[in-house]
C-alpha cells in the first residue's frame, strides 16, 4: 500500500453533458487491460456508459459521445463525438500503468475474422497505478465517488516530491479557466469538463489533521498544474472534495424521508414514507412486512445508522393496512425514540396501554379521514414501548415531537373540529368552520398513557403548527402559519394584529408559549409584514432570545440596518409557486421585540426549512431554492445551480451559515442534481463542525461517497442522506509553528463583505482549560524571533518588524475551543490588503523539553481581505 500524501481529483460532466453521466449508477465499472485487442498504444480502458477512457503510457485520452435531445427531450439517434485527452508533460517513460485489485470475472473479444485478433480472459482492475510518473509522484485512477464522474484520480506524493514539476496538457479543449468555487472548467466544442476544487489537509504524526489549501494552476497552451499552501513535505497530505458521506435512502418504491435526529450517541435516526415492498428491514427489529396494494400508497419507516454510517443498527417498517406517513423523530437521553406521524389504516400497531385503541373518523369507509399517531420505540427498535392512536373526527396531522427523559412526549401539528382536547386547556374546541385545520398542541404520559392535556391554539380559519421547543419547566412553545385575523395574542407582543391582505390571501407567522398544564396562553404574538408569511422553525440561544426563521412574501418585515440583506429579493420572472425569501428574526424572551432580522434569498422562489446553532453560536440554514443567484461562495461544495425546469418543487437544497449577528453570511453552498430536492432535518456537529442534513430527492445522480449504503434512485423519488465538511473560502493556512506546538486550527467568521467592522475569530484544537493570546500581524520573516507578551510566558512565532501587532488574549473551554471578536476599524487608515494571525497558547510545565519547558502551541492563518471583503 502507498504511504504517499493523495490528492483526489474528479473529472465531472456539466449539465451539457449531462446524458452521459446518468450511465454512471449502473456500478462499478473495470479499468480492462490491452492483450492485443487494441491498438497497442493502450494500455487500459474503462468505459461508463457510451463515455470511455483510454490510458496510454504517458496520456488519457477520452471519447466522449451523447446523443443529441430532441424537443420533447428525447433522442433522435444522431450521436455528437468529443474527443479529448490530458497529457502528462516531461512525465518518466520508463513505466507504464499497472493495474491494482483484480476484479472477479473475465472478458472475451472476439473481434473480426482475424483469429489471431481474438483474446480471451482478459482481465479488470479496480484500480491502475502510474508509478513516480514524476520524480516522487505517482498517479492513481479509480472507481469514481461521485455517479456523475467518470474518472477519478490521486496524485501521491513522497516526502520531497515536487508538485510544481506535475503538468498536464489539455488536446480537444478550447480554454481552460477557474469558476468562483476554484473548480477547474475545460470549454469544448461540445460543452464543459469540469474537475472539482477539494479540500486540503495533511495528516500529522499524532493523528490529527491540519488544514492546508490546494488550488489549480492555470499556465499557458491549455496546461495546468498545482499549489499547495503550508504543506509540510514530511508529513502526508490529503486532499478532499469534502463529502463526508452522502447516499440515496430507499429501495423499489418512492420512499420520502420527513425528519432526522442525531440520538445521545451520535446515532442518526430517520423517519418517512415508502412504498417500497424490500425497503431495507434488519433482524430483530420491530418489523411489520409492508401490505402494500395500490390503494394504499405508502408505510411509515424508522431507520437507525451508526454515526459514522458504517452499520444500519435497524430499520423498521411502522404501518397497517392504509396509508402511513411518519413525519417527525426525536430521542430523549435513555435513547428511547419516539415518532409522530398520521395514519389512514384502521389496524395500525398499537400498545395495550394505548390511549386510543382504534382510528376515530366518520365512517370507516372515508379513508381520507387521518388521525395522529405516537408511538415510541426502544433504543434497538426491537420494541414497541408505546403506541397509540389520537384524533377525532377530521384530518390531523404531525408536525414535530418532543419526548423528555421520565417518558413524557409532546406534539404539535393541526387538527380539524372535534379533535378530543382535555377540560380546563387554553382552547377546548376549533373556532373555525367544519374542515378548517387549526394548530394543535398536545402532552402525553407514555409511561402511564395518560394525556395530559390536548388543546387547539387558533382562530376562525386555517392554521397550522410546524415546530416545538419544550423547556425544563414543561412550558410548550410553537410556531406555524395561521390566515385567522383573529388568532389569539397576548398584550405586549411584537404583532398583535393582522395588516395587508385578509381572509386566504393573508398567511401569517406566528409564535406562542404555553402553560405546563396547557391551561394558559402565556406569550403569542403574530410574525411577518404585509403579504404572506410562515414560520418554519425556532431555536433558542443561550441569551433566551428567540430565533424564528422560515418564508416571506412580505416586503416589510422588520429587519436591522446592517443586516446581511435588509430588503426583500424575490421578484423574479419565471414560473414559480409563489415568490418570497428565506428570514431569520431574532425577538427578544418575551417576544415583544425583534432584536435583528434579515432576508436570505435571490429573485425566485426561496425558503428555510431547517436551522440550527453551532458551538459559536453561528446559524447554519438550509432549504430549497429555485434561484440561480444566490451568492455561492468560494470553496463551497457545489457553486452552481441546476435548474430542474418545471417541477413542483422550489429546485435545489442550499445551505448558508450566517453570523451570530446576521450580518455577514459565512458560506453559502447549493446541494443537489438536476431535478428537485427537499431538506427535512439538519444537525451541525459539535466537534468537526461537519453538518448533517436529509430530506427527499428527484434527481437521478446527486453527491455520493464511497461508503454509500445506496447508489442510486429506483424510482420517481427517493429519500437522501449527506454529511459534508464545507470549505472555507478567504483564508490560507501556513504550517510554520512553535518549535513544540500541537495543531490549532483558526477559522474567520463575518469576512464576507466590506461593511464588516469588525469578525470573530473561532479556534479548535487548543491545550482545554487554557489561557491564550491571539496576536494579529501584517509582516512575516523566516526568522523566529521571541516576543514579550500577556500572561508572562515568551512567545515563539515567526515574526520580524511588524507594522502593527494586536494582541487579544483567549480562553478555551474544556473542548479546546474558544472565540475572540476582531476589531477591524483601523483598517480604513492603513492600505494592507491582507494580515496573519497567530493563535499561542501555553503548554503545562514539562510538555515540552525545549524553551524552558513554558512554550505555546501556535498557528497561522493569512486573511487575504482582497477576497475576503472586496467582493
């Protein structure tokens, strides 16, 4: 096996080439070995599809053919040629490629009436090898990662190699250039090659990971190469296009997943719809085989993978004889798993302790009465621990649970009048009209199955509830949409009373606070301006105020001057289903005022589906977008968007990290293929910051990773998981450091545009409980010189004659973390268009035998503010 640094690099088909891509979920395809039946220049050729891949001893040639669409989108039969090939210039000619890991199984040509043209046993590879192509380099072709590649390739360098000697020459491309992701773009004839921009680290000697930057190199006659920043050449080198992991969910049927919970032990928990008859289903888990029949369209799923995806630890069909959908999953510190959904079968499973044994609803024969089910599992999902029915008389649905650790569950969704609600509760009975659903809230014993109080929280027309938080004092609250002028408010609210448009036209946000025992109305107010609005989501921060984020219409909601965007942007032209942006509000505790507000969307339609905080406190959003100008940053994982024409849905997945003050946006990504997504669950990581979403895909070909547990879509949707690392755009990491230093790793946030006055600086990795200094500089020397500094330690770091040196001390919790504010308003005296930072923290007593046994651990990290606030 090599032990050499590896930079992958993938080679990918744009949308103009998108028929051949398709072709690449069939699986694995094999790099086959020339014995004569090829011209005999070839060494190897690998084929996806009608696309196929010819290694020679020093070139890689390909052949690229699609066929051209007719109107209607289908193909006529003419096929358009593409011929290209990379060549590796000044590369070694003593060896050829070798092939690695021999498949199974073997090939047979036959070709012409020439016998001796003819071979036999021809055999496939997983992998070829290009040993010390150059001096110290060796390339590896393999299986791609993604279904879109067609192939994939490491460069492994030896320590000492030279990277700048590697030089690939490009025949059959028209021009070579640099998207704002850092992607590579080779222009053709017939469209546009495309090879990824990944993410960089090197590996150290103790296990961890240093963050490096790798980037092309464009150079004259259609050449490239690559530069790294602050690679260590003794210490391995990685290079990554930064997903984590990311698969299809699913199996036959269309399968849907509606929500995701990542459990006390890192255990990623699912819950959705499928019709599928072999969704996947393990051993000794509570399993019903699904009854599917065409009448009636789906069963609910529970799904358990191990964090890091290597084990399916169970899934589970829930159901019965109608349909059921399961939209809503959490798990409390026993690990116990509870799931809210709704139900139109009339057997679904219940416990003997049910609250509601048997389905309500007017008559059995009106199948589209649904009434709301809860039912929780034991951690191995081998047990129904409790399981019940609750409804009336109408159409209820699910929209999110809660369950606390002595078992009592909570949920929120809508009911139609005649729900069976508990005496005494704020709202015993729906104000609108027969057949208006209205928002619903509700407390359950699961131990006792007792129902602790069940209330409707409405006015006179349609309302819906999407979320809850439920708080250690067993104060319930909850957020939705309502079209009701006279939905309940409390004095002192932020709204207290509808503006605009009326009756359905006017879709209102709104946010309330419940009494433990239901019985009160203690906070409500109404959220949004003049046109429609939803409130997907809450969070709450550590200060107690509020974030609600979700959709708008509304040109006029409250925002803050200095927001990320204080104005409203969809005013697109395209067919859409409604025009609106994603918004993020932050209200104060008692919801009376809205401390910053901000707009996240481009001119068509947008919405945030998902939130959730980092340990800095940062927002990550996602939801679906159908703008193709949102503004992707550098080094996101997917920079472009893929329009799916006319769909239902919005389009793609997008992703944004916005400061703790929603002024500055951080990252902002898209995610998808080129039909529609939808997001249903997001967690962010508290150790690697990598971000983990799920929801529901059209597309036939989106991001995958190597240890996929499923290749590809079997049907018109399926279910998608992704775990991603994002980029990190404006910034360069320098290995240089202490002589005794462990690895600190330096992130800038609030660098994205020039208004910024000031940006947090996030550290990880540093010595836990420990004292620290940052020190911000505009001048580096090769020389190490020592400098008096805070806490009476010397400080070790390479630096000479600095312009100006800043020094802001830190303090790192018990994790190795910590977070220090920058002040940037000097900056408009100076013209120093970049700076560093040196993040130092002292050792214990006898860490380190030099430097007096008293040295810091140190790191480096250069802000180009050319690109990071000139933008």
């Amino acid at each position: 096996m090599l032990k050499f640094p590896r930079i992958p690099l993938l080679l990918v088909f744009l949308v103009s080439l998108a028929n051949l891509s398709t072709l690449g979920a069939q699986g694995p395809t094999r790099f086959v070995e020339n014995r004569g039946q090829w011209p005999s220049q070839v060494r190897f050729r690998r084929r996806v599809g009608p696309a196929t891949a010819w290694f020679l001893d020093r070139s890689l040639v390909l052949d690229l053919v699609r066929g051209q669409e007719s109107d209607e989108g289908g193909n006529e039969g003419d096929l358009e040629g593409l011929t290209m090939a990379l060549h590796f210039e000044r590369a070694s000619s003593k060896l050829g490629p070798t092939g690695q890991k021999l498949l199974p199984g073997r090939e047979h040509f036959f070709l012409g009436q020439d016998r001796k043209r003819w071979t036999r046993n021809v055999r496939g590879y997983a992998e070829i090898l290009y040993e010390d192509l150059y001096p110290g380099v060796t390339f590896r072709f393999r299986e791609s990662e993604e279904v879109r590649g067609i192939v994939e390739y490491d460069l492994c360098l030896s320590p000492g190699a030279d990277l700048s000697a590697v030089v690939l020459r490009c025949d059959g491309v028209e021009s070579l250039s640099l998207d704002g992701s850092g992607n590579l773009l080779m222009e053709t004839e017939r469209g546009t090659l495309r090879q990824k921009a990944p993410l960089t680290w090197q590996d150290l000697p103790d296990g961890g990971r240093e963050l490096v930057t790798c980037r092309f190199r464009l150079l004259e006659g259609q050449r490239y190469g690559f530069e790294v920043d602050g690679w260590n050449v003794k210490l391995p080198l990685t290079i990554d296009p930064g997903l984590v992991y990311g698969s299809f969910w699913g199996a036959g049927g269309n399968d849907a997943i509606q929500d995701l919970f990542v459990d006390a032990k890192g255990r990623v928990l699912l819950v959705g719809r499928t019709s599928s008859l072999d969704f996947p289903e393990t051993k000794g888990a509570w399993s019903k085989k699904s009854s599917f029949k065409a009448t009636k369209l789906w069963d609910g799923f529970v799904t358990c993978f191990s964090a890091d995806f290597n084990t399916l630890v169970f899934s589970t069909y829930i159901g019965g004889s109608d349909a059921v959908e399961l939209n809503a999953v959490f798990s409390n510190a026993k690990q116990e798993i509870l799931v809210g959904g709704s139900s139109f079968a009339m057997d679904y499973p219940v416990s003997k302790n049910a609250l509601q044994s048997k389905r309500s609803g007017k008559s059995v024969f009106v199948p589209y009465n649904s009434d709301l089910v809860l039912t929780k599992l034991s951690k191995d999902g081998s047990t129904l621990l409790y399981s019940t029915y609750l409804g009336g008389l109408g159409l209820e649905e699910t929209s999110d649970v809660h369950l606390d650790d002595a078992g009592i569950a909570s949920l929120v969704g809508s009911a139609e009048k005649g729900f069976p609600t508990t005496i005494g509760v704020f709202q015993s009975s729906a104000p609108g009209k027969a057949g208006l659903a209205q928002p619903l809230a509700l407390r359950l014993d699961t131990v006792g199955g007792r129902l602790r109080y069940a209330t409707y929280v409405g006015g006179s027309r349609y309302g819906h509830a999407r979320a809850l938080i439920v708080d250690g004092k067993g104060q319930l609250e909850l957020v939705g949409e309502t079209r009701s002028q006279d939905f309940p408010v409390t004095a002192g609210a932020l709204k207290t009373r509808s503006i605009g448009k009326s009756g359905d036209d006017k879709l209102e946000g709104f946010f309330a606070r419940l009494s433990p025992k239901g019985d009160k109305l203690l906070l409500s107010t109404r959220i949004g301006g003049s046109d429609r609005d939803s409130v997907a989501g809450l969070i709450h921060e550590k200060s107690g105020n509020l974030l609600l984020y979700g959709w708008s219409a509304s040109r006029d909601l409250p925002t803050h001057k200095g927001a990320y965007r204080e104005g409203f942007a969809g005013f697109g032209t395209g067919p859409v289903s409604y025009r609106g942006d994603g918004f993020v509000l932050r209200l104060d505790s008692l919801a009376s005022k809205v401390l910053a507000g901000t707009y996240l969307g481009g001119s068509e339609d947008d919405e945030i589906a998902v939130a959730a905080l980092d340990v800095w406190g940062q927002l990550w959003v996602m939801g679906a977008t159908g703008s193709a100008d949102l503004p992707a940053m550098k080094g996101s994982f997917k920079g472009t968007y893929e329009s799916p024409g006319f769909r239902t849905w919005n389009g793609e997945v997008f992703f944004a990290r916005l400061d703790d003050r929603l002024e500055n946006l951080e990252h902002l990504s898209y995610y998808g293929g080129s039909d529609t997504e939808e997001v249903h669950g997001l967690w962010v990581d508290p150790l690697t910051q990598e971000i983990l979403f799920a929801g529901t895909t059209r597309s036939g070909a989106i991001p995958l990773s190597k240890n996929r547990y499923q290749s590809q879509k079997w049907n018109r949707y399926a279910g998608f998981i992704a775990r991603i690392a994002p980029g990190l755009a404006s910034q360069r990491y320098s290995g240089k450091s202490s002589p005794c230093s462990s690895l600190i790793s330096l992130e800038p946030l609030g660098l994205a545009f020039e208004k910024s006055k000031d940006f947090d600086v996030r550290v990880l990795g540093a010595p836990a409980s420990s004292s620290g200094v940052l020190f911000m500089s505009f001048v580096l020397s090769s020389k190490p010189v020592s400098l008096p500094a805070p806490l009476g330690i010397e400080w070790y770091f390479e630096m000479v004659k600095p312009n100006i040196l800043l020094p802001y001390l830190l303090t790192s919790d018990a994790r190795g973390q910590a977070k220090v504010r920058i002040d940037l308003s000097f900056l408009d005296k100076t013209k120093i268009p970049s700076f560093y930072l040196h993040a130092l923290f002292a050792q214990k007593p006898g860490a380190c035998s030099q430097n007096k046994n008293l040295l810091s651990s140190t790191r480096l990290l250069h802000v180009d503010l050319q690109d990071a606030i000139s933008k």
